[in-house]
C-alpha cells in the first residue's frame, strides 16, 4: 500500500515522493515504541479493539494491530479516498 502511494504521489512530484516515502517509514517504525499511544479505530464494520489508528501528514490513516511485543501494519490509507472497500476485505 505505501509503495502505490508513492506511486501516485510522484505523478504529481517526483521531488516530493522520495521525501515522503522516508517520512512514512519513519512513522511506522516509530509505533515501535509506545505503539498503544493511539487510540483503537472504531467502526460498524470492524471488529471492535482490533487495530489502532494513526493519522500522519493530514491524508494518510494508518491501521495496525498489536499482538504480543509485535505490531503490524495493516492498511495505509488515503483519507482523500473512501475506505469503503475495507467491507469486503
């Protein structure tokens, strides 16, 4: 998912998309520590206290998951599209 983003973002600047793409990493390698610093994502359509969400850089919202001392990233989505596709997944 982080790879089609970038993608996308550099249709519309190559300069940017490297830039961003080191941004995201870092984001996500930083739920290594304190990972239940963000709050757990709620919705009819998913099962409750599963994956906890993280907002970063205004558009993106990731989902993750946390299982022992592990955490998953499970979705990286685009706020600017709907997520409605998550009902089928």
């Amino acid at each position: 998912m982080l790879a089609s983003h970038i993608r996308f973002l550099a249709n519309v600047s190559k300069d940017a998309a490297p830039e961003k793409k080191t941004q995201r990493i870092r984001e996500i390698h930083s739920l290594s520590k304190l990972p239940h610093r963000y709050p757990f994502f709620e919705a009819d359509f998913m099962p409750a206290n599963k994956y906890h969400k993280m907002f970063v850089a205004n558009w993106y919202l990731i989902l993750y998951q946390i299982q022992d001392d592990t955490v998953y990233v499970d979705y990286i989505l685009n706020c600017r599209k709907g997520y409605g596709w998550l009902l089928q997944a």
